[in-house]
C-alpha cells in the first residue's frame, strides 16, 4: 500500500501541488492542520493520501498566509515531533479544533492540560511505534560496538593505509545490557537482545512480573546504580518527564565502566548533553550512540559530531515506511473518533 503511494509522489508533484486549497475545500471533509503533507517534497507527503480519504489538508505555510479564511474550519491538528506544537495562541485562534493527534508516542512537547483547557483532546500513536524503535536501539548498538561508521568511512576515504587498532570494535554478543526504561519498547529491545545471547539488566518504576522477566532473561536492579555499573550497553528507554529530565548526567555516567556505551533511544533531555561531551572527551566512558539529542539535528561543530566514538542521528526511531504508514493511520483512526463526538482510541491525559 505504502509503497503504491509513494509511487504516487512524482504526480503530486507534478500537479504542482497547486492543487488549490479551495479544491480540497470543496470536498466538504473535515479541514485540518498538518505540516509536511500539503508542502511539495515534505517528508510525510506520499502519505497525505491516507489522511485525504477522511479529511481535507491544509498546510502550516497556507495556513500562514491566510489565517482568516481557515481559522475557524479547523478540527484537527496533526502533530509530527516539535513542529506544529499548538501553544496559547493558536488554540485561542482555532474556535472549532477538536483534537491534537501526535505522530509519536512521546507527547513531551505538548503542553497538554493547556490544549484540555480548550476543550480540545490529544491523543499520540502508542504500540505501532516499538518495533522500530527497539530495531534502532539494537543498530544504534551494533554500529558503534562494531564500528559500522568508522568501516564505512575508511572504505570511502582511507583505502591505501593499514587500519588502526582503534578501529577494532568490542562484542555484543555475550555482552551485559542494561535497559534503563522496560516498558513496551525497552521489553522488546530485551527480546532481541535475548537472541544474541546478552545478559540482561534492567531499571523500571514498576518491576515487571516475574514470567516477563524469566521470558526475557531478565534481572531487575531495582537501584539505577547498580545497572549502570554491571553494563557493558546502556540503552535509555524512559519518557521524558519532570523524573527523568537529565537522568543521566556526569554523576551516572562516571558509574559506568571506562568500556561502556550509552544509547539513547528516548529523548535527548534524558541526557545531559554537556556531562556526556566531557565524559567522552575524558574517557570516561567508551562511546555513545544517539538517536535523541537535543536540538535535533545538532548544529554543524556541535561537539558531539567532533568526537569519534559518537553516532549522533537527527532522531529516526520510527523513520521507516512501514512505522509511518501505520503511524498515519492511527492519527487518522484517533482523529475521526474525536471529531465523531467519541474518545480517541489512545486519548493521552495527564
Ligand atoms: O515518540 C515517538 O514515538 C518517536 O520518538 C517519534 O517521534
């Protein structure tokens, strides 16, 4: 299906995207409010067709240049990461918003007993984001343990010089890690992890019950401490919260083992950034492997990117085809229960 749709990009484009709002209007569905989809080449535009089956879509940009005519035909917002985050002033703009639907499970950038306050529901993509986001926790580990970066690398630029001893890398297989976070994605992580042979540690609010623990082979520490100094991988798999802003800083990562990695896989507040650039610097730690980091993407002489044993990404865990299409979806499914008077399927309160 997605791969039918993505084909149909190029006519899209090709229509010029000039398909006028006015067109689309006319359709009489339910106007909403979502970046990336109306906008030529936007990441999510070979998908727009899911969304165009039940709703009207307006750009933010043609939303921007007109909104007078728009303001109060909008039902919904759709969400994708820190873009669009409705704040005070849009939602005092948006008469008839309904819903706020996130692409994502996280929902830290949105300020939601404000978007409640408006009489407007929220509601995030939970489940149908685990598996690839437990896939990038274990590619985020295997590349920097095996060195993948540094491999390529040398294939594109160093093709006459004898590799250096510090291209060696340090095996997972057999490996202690430790899963800071075991909800449904860090539960995963610790199922693929099983399958290549990892003693497995973990460190979680609430300790699983004892059948999910022997499935997975898992030993809970209930002390944070006692998981950071056993691992040879520390993968983060936490919600950003008030609890876990900053979780792991200079104190937690000077308790891992000099040959330890962090992975990151949650978000970058997780992590405080500067305490991991100096331990690196410093060697206390081996090496780092991010998918969250904040800002996303770092800027350009960012000291992370300066550092080899860094893979530092613009935060992909759910950047596949397959996740996205089922993330739209599930937007669509969350926004046509709210706007039909019913509670969407995973309605987020606080
Ligand atoms: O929250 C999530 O599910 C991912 O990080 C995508 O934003």
């Amino acid at each position: 299906m997605f791969h039918s749709l993505c084909r149909a990009v190029p006519l899209l484009l090709r229509r010029g995207l000039k398909q006028t709002v006015v067109t689309r209007m006319s359709m009489e569905k339910p106007l909403i409010l979502a970046t990336a989809l109306g906008t030529p080449g936007g990441m999510y535009q070979c998908f727009a067709p899911v969304i165009e089956k039940h709703f009207t879509i307006i750009s933010s940009e043609e939303f921007s240049q007109n909104r007078e005519r728009f303001a109060d035909k909008i039902r919904a917002i759709f969400v994708w990461g820190g873009v669009l985050v409705p704040d005070r002033d849009l939602l005092q703009l948006l008469p008839n918003l309904e819903v706020v639907v996130n692409g994502g499970v996280g929902v830290d950038h949105l300020d939601i007993p404000l978007i409640n306050s408006f009489g407007v529901k929220v509601s995030n993509t939970p489940n149908v984001v685990d598996n690839a986001t437990a896939d990038m926790g274990m590619a985020l580990m295997l590349a920097s343990a095996r060195k993948l970066f540094y491999g390529q690398n040398y294939s594109l630029c160093h093709e006459e010089e004898d590799m250096p001893e510090s291209s060696m890398g340090t095996d997972v297989s057999g490996a202690t890690l430790g899963i800071i976070g075991m909800g449904r994605i860090g539960y995963k992580i610790a199922k693929r992890a099983q399958g290549f042979e990892m003693k497995i540690l973990y460190h979680n609010r609430n300790r699983r019950k004892e059948e999910e623990e022997r499935a997975v082979g898992a030993r809970y520490c209930a002390e944070m401490v006692e998981l950071l100094r056993e691992s040879d991988f520390v993968m983060v798999v936490v919600n950003l919260s008030p609890q876990t802003h900053k979780l792991i800083g200079a104190r937690e990562l000077a308790m891992m083992k000099p040959t330890a990695t962090l992975i990151n896989v949650s978000r970058g507040l997780v992590v405080d950034q500067d305490a991991l650039v100096d331990s690196l610097q410093r060697g206390v730690i081996r090496a780092a492997a991010l998918d969250v980091t904040y800002p996303e993407p770092l800027p350009r002489g960012h000291p992370l990117l300066a550092l080899p044993n860094v893979i530092a990404l613009p935060h992909m865990g759910t950047h596949t085809l397959e996740t996205t299409q089922l993330m739209i979806e599930r937007m669509v499914t969350n926004a046509l229960a709210a706007l039909n008077g019913g509670q969407p399927p995973d309605e987020v309160k606080v």
